[in-house]
C-alpha cells in the first residue's frame, strides 16, 4: 500500500519543449488556423491533441501542407533538405527546433568542413539523428559493438557527437571505446547531451534512494523518458514507463514509497492524475516535493514570432 508519493524537481517540461509549443500556439495567434507542424511538434499525444483542438493540423511529409500555408518544423530539428522543400513548396516556414539541437547540427556543419570524420552517437530512426545526419556525412553508432566495427585511418581527424536526448551512463561505455580504438578522436567543444535529459536523469538517481517504485510519465517513443526509466532500473529500483493513468497496474502499488516524475515533453496535468488517481486509492497517502537540481533555463521563441 502507498503511504508517500515523492515528485522530484526537476520534472516534465524543459525550455525546448515549452518554446516549441508555444511556437505554435503563437503562430495560430499572428496567422490564424490551420497552422501545420511536421511531426509531432515533441513526442506527446496529450500535447498534440491539445493543440489540435486549437488550430494545429499535424503531417509527416510537406507535401500534405497546401501551399501557402505556415508550417512549424517540431523541436527534434529537420535536415537542410527539408528546409530546402519548404521553400521550394512556397510554404512559410517557423523553425522550433530547440536550440540544443541546433547547437549539434552548426557542430556536424563546422566539423565536416574541416575534414573531420563524424561520428554521432544516437538512436537510429529518431527524428532528431535524422535531422543532424542531414547536416553533412557522417556514422551513426548505438553502441559498443557499433564502434568495434568502425574502420578509421590511424590518422583521419575524427570527432564524435551526441543525441541530445541520451543517458549520460548508456553513452559513457561508447565514447571509452570510442577513445581507446581512436585515440585522436575529438569530443564537441561542449556536452551535447542536453541539461534537461542530464538533470532529470540525476533526479531520477536521487528520488532512487527513497522510493521502492518509480513511475515516469512521458510517450513510449520519447527517448528522453525512456532512458530515465533506464536509470531508475540501473539504480536497482522497479520502474515503468506510463504515458497517463490508464496505463498504471494496481498491482504495482503493493510499496511504500511511490516516486513519481515525468520526461521532458509530458504535461505536468498528467503527474497531477496520477497523484488523485494514487489519493483515490489510498485517501491517507502524503505528498511530497524534494527539490534535486536548480533549472533556470529559458530559451526566446523563434525570431519571426519575437514581436
């Protein structure tokens, strides 16, 4: 039975997302509807549903977008065809990619003029590798076995970059062997892992020590929610990913201590039903907050939508 839930901070929404949707509500609000977004503007239905109850009509391909249009391009980034497409479609388009992001694809650009070989650690398919891949050649690697099968001259100039939604623990292996079979190869001049997976990755380690049951609320296609349940499992805690409380098993709750926190693309309108769902159950549960690491970051939103 649950006698404590704990919701640590940092949780849920991280500035990219926030920017991101507010992009599109902002774009409604100067152009009107419908406004397009290629792909889900971040990985949430609850998120999507809601903005299409306010205008936004969502698409995988441009050309599904009449010409003329707006479309918003989602926080994951695009690759420069894409962009390319847009403008050949007479499409105005709004770039929401987080900044994070873009910070990894001026990265790729810079290093591959320089003659590097690239190297991009990260998940294969995820809308974000694709669009830092279209940014100039380079190799992906997911994992350890990935980069023993890597073929480089002793003496190319080599760099390695990262998805920005990654578990600082699942990428440490990968760049050791990285740096063992390539001693020359070269680490971006910063992280690209970005602060929000980092933080809500440490939290996760933190809310470990207390809880007997960790629940993440976030999509099962969103990286960075995945990996934090990742993290909660390799600290020896039971974990589950939900997107909402449908998803949840009564049975789980035969603990203690229920720690509950959320990616950084699910609403925290979410969490709230899933306490009340948890008080319905057990109406004598206490809740508690324990703050694990500062976040004061803050992003403008795209420059056309500035004024």
């Amino acid at each position: 039975m649950v006698s404590k839930i704990i919701l640590p901070k940092p949780r849920g929404f991280c500035a990219g997302v926030d920017r991101a949707i507010e992009a599109v509500e902002k774009t409604l609000e100067l152009f009107g509807k419908p406004v397009y977004v290629r792909h889900e503007i971040v990985h949430n239905q609850h998120v999507v549903k809601d903005l299409e109850k306010k205008g936004a009509v969502f698409v995988e391909e441009l050309k599904d977008v009449p010409k003329g249009c707006v479309v918003v391009f989602s926080a994951h980034g695009v690759a420069p065809q894409v962009k390319k497409e847009a403008e050949q479609l007479g499409l105005k388009a709004i770039d929401a990619t987080c900044p994070l992001v873009t910070k990894v694809h001026l990265e790729a650009i810079r290093f591959h003029r320089d003659g590097y070989k690239i190297i991009l650690i990260g998940h294969k398919g995820h809308q974000e590798v694709i669009g830092t891949m279209g940014e100039a050649p380079m190799v992906l690697v997911e994992s350890v076995e990935d980069v023993e099968k890597l073929n480089l001259k002793k003496f190319d100039k080599a760099v390695y970059l990262t998805q920005t939604t990654l578990s600082v623990d699942e990428t440490k292996d990968i760049i050791k062997t990285l740096r063992k079979k390539f001693p020359q190869i070269e680490e971006p001049p910063k992280e690209d892992i970005c602060y929000a997976t980092t933080n809500r990755q440490e939290a996760v380690k933190q809310l470990a020590k207390k809880a007997d049951l960790i629940l993440v609320v976030g999509a099962f296609n969103s990286s960075n929610s995945n990996r934090m349940v990742e993290v909660a499992k390799a600290c020896g805690v039971p974990a589950f990913l939900v997107p909402d409380k449908s998803h949840i098993k009564k049975e789980w709750f035969d603990v203690d201590v229920l720690g509950l926190t959320s990616g950084a693309s699910a609403p925290e309108t979410l969490v709230n039903q899933i306490v009340e769902y948890v008080k319905e159950l057990y109406p004598k549960v206490k809740v508690e907050e324990a703050d694990y690491v500062k976040e004061e970051m803050f992003f403008p939103l795209p420059r056309e939508l500035r004024n």
